[in-house]
C-alpha cells in the first residue's frame, strides 16, 4: 500500500481553571465568615450557608477534573485509515507527544 503514514499521537487537553477562580472566592468567603462566626458578628446559620457554597465550589472543580480525565481515557483519529502499526500496548503509561499508532490512508 502507498501512500502517506500518519501518526497518530496523544493530544492531552489542558486542565480546565474555569472553577478554580470560583473555588477560590468560595474559600476566601468561607474563611472570613469562620472568623466572623467565631467573632459573633454573623449568626452560625450565615456561616454554614457559605460553608455550604465552599464545599460545592470544591465539589464542582473535582467533577470538573474527573470529567477531563475520563475524556482522556479514549483515543480516537481523526481521520479514517488503516493501522499499520501499532508503538505503545493497552495500559502503558504515555505522555503529549507519544506515537501510539502509524495509520496510513485507504486512497494510497
């Protein structure tokens, strides 16, 4: 078969930071009405509300990474071929730039 070779190599997408502004703002929040709270200038139930929004803050940014991480755990081309040859064996431990694959197009 001619034609020409592609690899086909890992593409690790960046970790998400979307939360992590929320998060710490949540946090910030959190520490100031404990200190508050300890005070007595806020009421308990007005520090556990921002414990509250504290805790799913986190909740949310650690959903945010496993569903990063579950993305990276199916490789696909992006394009139709035939594989050649294959570099790397199922469970190996890769990093950006690694070739998995030789995938060659079908037209030759």
């Amino acid at each position: 078969m001619h034609g020409k070779i592609f690899l086909a190599v890992i593409s690790l997408a960046m970790f998400g930071c979307g939360n992590q502004a929320a998060v710490e703002k949540a946090r910030a929040d959190f520490n100031r009405f404990s200190e508050l709270v300890k005070s007595g200038t806020v009421s308990k139930k007005v520090f556990e509300e921002y414990q509250k929004k504290y805790n799913v803050a986190q909740s949310q940014a650690a959903l945010e990474q496993l569903e990063i991480s579950l993305d990276e755990t199916e490789i696909r081309a992006s394009f139709y071929g035939i594989l050649t040859a294959k570099y790397v064996e199922v469970g190996s431990m890769i990093s950006q730039g690694t070739p998995l694959v030789a995938i060659q197009s079908p037209q030759g």
